[in-house]
C-alpha cells in the first residue's frame, strides 16, 4: 500500500489532539508539558510532511521542522527547570493546589 | 492718579497680616497696624479727593472720568471681557471720602469699645477685610467687579455680626443677613447676567449700538439689578435682616450697617443712574415707590421698639428710603429740570453716613456704661456722660432736620426734588421726615432724661467713655455741625455732572423746619417727663397697633410662614423626596447593577489555566463554524 499525506496528516492530528485532550485534563505539570510537546510535534510532521510532498526540492519546511524541534528543546529545558523550582518551593507540581500567587 | 490703587492694597495688606499673624500679636499691636492702614487709606483719599476736585473741568463742564488702573481678566470674546480696576468720578471719590473717615473713626473707636475682647484681632482683621470690599465696591470700573465686591461686603458683613460667634442670636442674626442678601444678589446677577449677555458689555456707560441691542430688556436688567440693590440697602419687602443685624459690635453696626454697606444699593442706581434715566424712567420711579414705602414703614416700626440699636437700624432703613426716593423722583438728568434728586440723595448719604455713624457710635457709648440695650434700663444719662449726651443730640437734630445741622440741608434737597416730582409725594416725605424727629427724640429723652433706673446703677454708676470712644464722636459731631454749608456740594455731584449751587427752596425748607419742630415738641411733650403718661395711654388705646408696629407689622413672621410653610413644605419637600428616592434610587440602582455583574463575571476568572483554554478553544469552535457556513 502508498503511504500517502493524508496518512501522515491523519497521525498528526491524532497526535494534536491526544495533545489538546490532555492539556485539558491533566493536572500534572509534567503530564501538561508532555501534552504540549505533543501539540508541537504534531505541527513539526505537518511542516515535513507539506514540504515532502507538495513542494519536492525546497527546504523551508524541513527548516521549520529543525526550528520548532530547538524550540521545544528550549521550551522543554526552561519549563522543566521551573516545575522543578516549583516543587522545591511548594513540593507538589499538580495545577490546582498551587494558589500561592493568587489574589 | 496711579497711587489710588494703595487704597485697595493697604487694607488688604492689614487683612492678611492681622488674620494670618494676629494670633502671635498683642491686641493693641493689631490694633494700631489695622488704624495705620486704615489711616493711611484715609490720607490717600483725601488727597484723590483734593487732586480731583481741584483738576480743571473738561469742555462740558464736568469732572473726568478716570481709569488710573484697569485690566482684563476675564476675556469672554474680544468685547465681553471682565475688568479690575478703579474708577475714579464724582461719586465713586465722595465715596471713598465717607468711607474712609467712618472706617477710620470705627479703627479708633474700636480700641476702647473691644478692649480686652477675646478675637480683638481678628475683629480688626474682618474690619480691614470690610474696608478693602467697600472700598473695591465705589471702585469698581464695570458691572462685574462692582457684582464680585458686593459679595465680598456681604462675607464680611456675615463674618462681623457673627463675631461673638458663641451667641447663638448673633450667629442666627448673620446667617440671615448673608441668606436674605444672598437671596436678592440672585437678582442682582441675573441683572447682571441679561446686561452683560443682550449688551455684550459690562461697563457702565455702553455704546449707543450695544444699547439699540438690549432694547426692551434693558430695564428688566435694571429692575433686577435694584432688586440686589434693595436686599442691600434694606428695601421693603427684604429689610429683615437689618434689625437683627444688631446683634453684632456696635462699631460693626455703625460702619457696615449704618453707613456704608447699606448705602451699597443707592449707590448702585446711582452708578448705573444715566442709564435709568435715559432708558428705563419707569424702573427708576419704581425705586421711588419702594423707598417712600419702605421709609414709611421703618419710621412707623422705629416710634414702638424699646431697643436703642433697633430704633436706629428701623431709622436707617428709613433713611435710605429717602435717598432711594431722592434718586427714583429725578425725571431728566438736569439738575435745574427734576435731575435735583441724584445730587440730593448722594448729599443725603454723604451726611447720613456722618449722623448716622455719630448716633450708632453714641449708641455704643451708652451700651458700654449701662451693659443693655433697652431703652428701660437708662434714663437721665445725661449727667453722667456728658461728651456722649451733646454729640448725640447733635445727631438727633441733624436726623430730624433742624438748620445748620448737616441733614437739614440734604433733606431739605431731598423735599424740594419730590415736591418737584409731584406734592402727594413731597408731603408725604414731609410727613416721613417729621416722624423721623419723632421717633429720634423718642430716644434721645427716653435714654438721656427721664426717671434715673436707680436700681442698676446702685452696683454701677455709669461713667463717660475713654478718649479713644468720644475722640470720633466729637469729629463726626463736627463734621455733622459744618458739613451742610460749609460743603458746596453741588458743585462736585450733580445728575449731569455741571456745577450746582444748592439754595433753599425757602417754601420747603420753613415746612419742613415747622413739621420737625412739632414733631419734636410733641416727643418733648410726651417722653421728656419722668413719668409718661400720655405714650402710656396711647400704647393702651391703640394696643393692637403698638403691639404691631413693636413686632414689626410681623414681616418676619411672615417670611417665616413664606418660607417655612409654603416654599419648604409645598416645594422643598417634595423635591428633597424626589431626590432621594428618584433619583439616588437611580443612582443607587446603577451602582448595584454594576457591582452585581462584576460579581456575576467573576468565576470565569478564576486562575485556572485550563479552563481559560477551554473558552479559548470554545471560541475557536464557534469561530470556523461561523466561517464554515460563511
């Protein structure tokens, strides 16, 4: 069988939402930088797959892939270091119990 | 003529040292820098005075009009602006000689009559406060700075009938004075407000132009311009206020009450006079009218009050009423032609300002010996105070009119200016001038003679008053005794500024001398004695009547019911419900509806990130269905 885009579309959407389901129902941090992650990661295929198919010979896509991949690198090193700070501060990481920097 | 703008700025200079710094000073310390001032005020007018008289008259024969000062300071548009300065005419000069030399006398007067009074600074600071507003009053180049001194005249008068401010009569007597004048300047500025707007002008003398484009209006501006005029000088209906004016310092009564600020009116009609004569006869004779009435009634209150301060605030509302007569009866502005009443009523002030501030002073004297201010606790003084006794009867034969005495002369204009407007008129001023002698010797035998009231003088003899109290008496009194012939003052004020020399009309003048000699003799015939049978009697007779005329024909009682019981009941009641339950209600109601869905909003707010994604993603949803079927 022909892999064709629609394939590759159908997994990333699979995976956006998996993304947005989970972003909206989990109340761990870790569990909400996952889900993120999964939202980017879907938008990173759709990149490569665009590229792949519609335009074969131009990078700009591939580029964009390679961007958002160091982006989420980033994202993932500073969110990773907050939620750490956050539980050395006040030893829980689930979204509902910190209310400290509420008015 | 540029040092005139002293006049204005030594008082007010004096003011704001003495109320700022006066507490930190000695009372008499206070005291001399505000009688400095004050007599520095009074050495600068009299020589404006001498400088103006003495200048050369223009072409026309008259004295110029002089603006040494005058700048803009409110611009409305390029001829509708507001100006300070000074103006300096006939008038405005006699003015300022009047109110300086009763001020001055007041400043020194003062020192004896507030020795030792708690707030002797303070009350020296409100007098320099009064003189500074009087002052700017005659000084005023328009309609509008005359309009803002007005109601300065009218704080300062509130601030010193309140000054023993724990009185609660004097503090009852001040607020009404400043309520009912208050009241009437609403007049005054609508007046003000229709000249200014239909004019577009707020000087005295408009262009012939602005005239033609307040036609008919103009004496409806006029008219409501009297109306401020008359709640100043004390008019009937609005001359409540006067009488319980008393309450305050007997120099206070004798420089604001007596002599100047009351006199405010009649000098507004005769400042905006060319103008009433011109275009609004009607209006003026209107003034007439009032006056007469007014001086009629005030003379009939003051034959039955027992309180020596009453008689003589009744006897000076009547007195203004002549002036105001003297000033409504002028048919041209002629001198020779019925225009004789501006000089007359101007003459009139200037004398009645001297006699009158001499009697109030007087007043003052007996009031400090005897510690009351009926007329039942003295009698027979007059052995006791000598200097006080003479200057007094002085006074009184110049109220009542007896030659060589100053108010002879000016009333005597005043009688042959309403004989000219018509007899009913004249007689009946004549009438109103033969009771004014009646009721002045009423007091003056009812205070000096009769039966000695040993009893309070057992604890306390009365004595005379310091120099510091009959220094003024007897310089009024002077001025009182040569100012009616030694003064030409025709020749300095007239209706169309030409010299004029006064002669006795000798028809009216032996009437007049005639009416107040009966008059007297008949005062002398019935309170001289000890006992006083005959006043007795009448006041038995015709008790209603007397009880009346004591309580004032009840004019207060009615205002009172005015007020009280038709506007605050039938107007103020319903509209003060209204408000609080209409439109607070509103008000009420917006405020609540605002904080209810402030609070309604809230829990969306609520912190969680997920849920603001939720309505993020809601919102997206709604959105492409919205472009979907687009």
């Amino acid at each position: 069988m022909e892999i064709h885009v629609i394939h590759y579309l159908v997994i990333s959407t699979i995976m956006m939402f998996c993304g947005i389901y989970g972003f909206f129902t989990r109340k761990n941090l870790l569990a909400l930088l996952i889900s993120v992650e999964l939202m980017l990661n879907a938008t990173n295929i759709n990149f490569a797959v665009f590229n792949r198919y519609l335009f074969p010979g131009q990078l700009e896509g591939h580029f964009f892939t390679l961007f958002g991949i160091a982006i989420a690198a980033a994202e993932t090193a500073v969110a990773i270091a907050i939620i750490i700070n956050v539980y050395r501060n006040v030893k829980q990481i689930l979204t509902d119990d910190i209310t400290d920097l509420k008015g | 003529m540029e040092y005139t703008i002293l006049i204005l700025a030594l008082p007010v200079l004096s003011f704001l040292i003495l109320g700022l710094a006066g507490m930190y000073m000695k009372h008499r310390v206070a005291g001399l820098i505000g009688t400095l001032s004050l007599t520095g005020v009074t050495f600068l007018s009299y020589l404006t005075a001498y400088e103006y008289f003495t200048a050369p008259r223009t072409a026309e024969g008259v004295f110029e009009t002089l603006m040494p000062w005058n700048f803009q300071w409110l611009p409305f548009n390029t001829s509708l602006h507001i100006d300070m300065g000074i103006l300096l005419d006939p008038i405005s000069v006699m003015m300022l000689v009047v109110i300086s030399t009763v001020s001055l006398m007041v400043h020194i007067y003062s020192f004896g009559y507030m020795k030792g009074e708690v707030g002797f600074q303070r009350y020296y600071a409100f007098l320099s406060l009064f003189s500074f507003s009087m002052l700017g009053l005659v000084l005023a180049t328009n309609i509008f700075q005359m309009y803002v001194f007005w109601e300065l005249v009218g704080v300062s008068s509130y601030l010193l009938i309140g000054f023993y401010y724990t009185k609660p009569e004097a503090i009852a007597a001040s607020k009404k004075a400043f309520i009912v004048t208050r009241f009437a300047d609403l007049g005054f500025l609508i007046g003000i407000l229709i000249y200014g707007f239909y004019m577009g002008t707020f000087t005295f003398t408009p262009e012939q132009e602005q005239l033609m484009k307040c036609g008919m209006l103009l004496p409806l501006a006029l008219g409501l311009m009297f109306i401020g005029g008359a709640g100043k000088s004390a008019m009937f209906p609005l001359h409540i206020w006067l009488p319980d004016a008393m309450e305050g310092p007997t120099p206070v009564s004798a420089l604001i009450h007596a002599a100047t600020m009351v006199v405010a009116g009649v000098y507004l009609v005769a400042r905006m006079f060319p103008l009433f004569i011109g275009y609004a006869p009607e209006t003026l004779h209107l003034v007439a009218y009032v006056g007469a009435f007014t001086a009629f009634y005030a003379a009939s209150v003051a034959c039955a009050q027992s309180d020596i301060k009453r008689v003589l605030a009744f006897s000076t509302i009547s007195q203004i009423g002549f002036m105001m007569v003297a000033l409504g009866v002028c048919t041209t502005a002629d001198p020779h032609e019925g225009g004789l009443g501006y000089m007359a009523g101007m003459f009139h002030l200037f004398t009645h300002a001297m006699f009158k501030a001499l009697l109030f002073l007087g007043a003052g004297c007996i009031i400090h010996a005897v510690h009351s201010n009926e007329m039942s606790t003295m009698g027979g003084l007059r052995k006791y105070m000598p200097i006080t006794h003479i200057t007094f009867l002085i006074a009184c034969l110049a109220i009542a009119g007896i030659p060589p005495f100053s108010g002879f002369f000016s009333k005597d204009e005043i009688l042959t200016a309403c004989f000219q407007f018509s007899p009913v008129m004249g007689w009946i001023m004549t009438i109103i001038a033969g009771m004014t002698a009646f009721y002045m010797f009423r007091l003056y035998y009812g205070i000096f003679w009769g039966t000695e009231n040993k009893e309070l003088h057992k604890h306390h003899t009365p004595h005379e008053s310091p120099l510091s109290m009959t220094f003024p008496l007897m310089v009024l009194a002077a001025i009182t005794i040569v100012c009616g012939w030694i003064l030409p003052f025709g020749h300095f004020i007239s209706a169309n500024g030409h010299a004029y020399d006064i002669h006795l009309n000798t028809q009216v003048a032996v009437t007049s001398i005639v009416v107040a000699l009966i008059a007297i003799a008949l005062a002398t015939w019935m309170y001289a004695r000890d006992k006083q049978p005959v006043a007795d009697m009448l006041a038995k007779r015709f008790a209603t009547l007397h009880r009346a005329a004591y309580k004032r024909f009840y004019m207060d009682e009615i205002w009172l019911f005015v007020t009280h019981k038709i506007i605050f009941r039938c107007i103020s009641t319903p509209l003060a419900w209204f408000d609080r339950h209409v439109i607070d209600q509103f008000m009420n109601f917006m405020a609540w509806s605002t904080n209810a869905s402030g609070e309604a909003a809230q829990p969306i707010q609520n912190g969680k990130i997920q849920s603001y994604t939720m309505w993020f993603l809601g919102g997206i949803i709604v959105l492409s269905i919205i472009l979907l079927l687009n």
